[in-house]
C-alpha cells in the first residue's frame, strides 16, 4: 500500500537551491540536513528530512525565499 500523503502529517522532502546556504541555519529550518555542492557554478545548497507537516514546509520555502534563495526541486520521499 502507498504511503498516503497528507496536509497535516510528516513526511520526508529534499529541497534544492541555487547559492549556498550555511548549515548554521540548519536549527532555524525544522533540523533538516544541509549540504552544499561547489562543483558548479553558481553552487548548489540540498536540504533535506522530516519536515511536520505542511505549512512547515511553506514556512521554510517562504525563509528561502526571503533569504534570496532561488529553489530548484522540492521532491516527497515516501517513507
């Protein structure tokens, strides 16, 4: 059975922007994994984990945003 996505539930997202984005803000954005990959030009910043629910995610798509992040891939990884 597939794992049944939901508005008010956890689940698993990988995110990615363009620019580099310090693990220091790792804590502010619910704990996910940073990582940051300088092999191209301009770099890349993938975060990733368990995000609450979904106005969590907004509210860290809204932080990237407003940091001038601009995002490339936000994908669900089913558990």
């Amino acid at each position: 059975m597939a794992h049944q996505l939901s508005l008010d539930k956890p689940a698993v997202y990988h995110i990615e922007i363009q620019g580099t984005l310090s693990p220091q803000w790792a804590e502010y954005l619910g704990g996910l994994e940073i990582n940051i990959s300088h092999q191209q030009d301009p770099s890349l910043t993938t975060l990733k984990g368990e995000i609450t629910d979904q106005a969590a995610l907004m509210g860290i798509l809204n932080s990237l945003y407003n940091l001038g992040f601009p995002l490339r891939v936000v994908e669900y990884h089913p558990s």
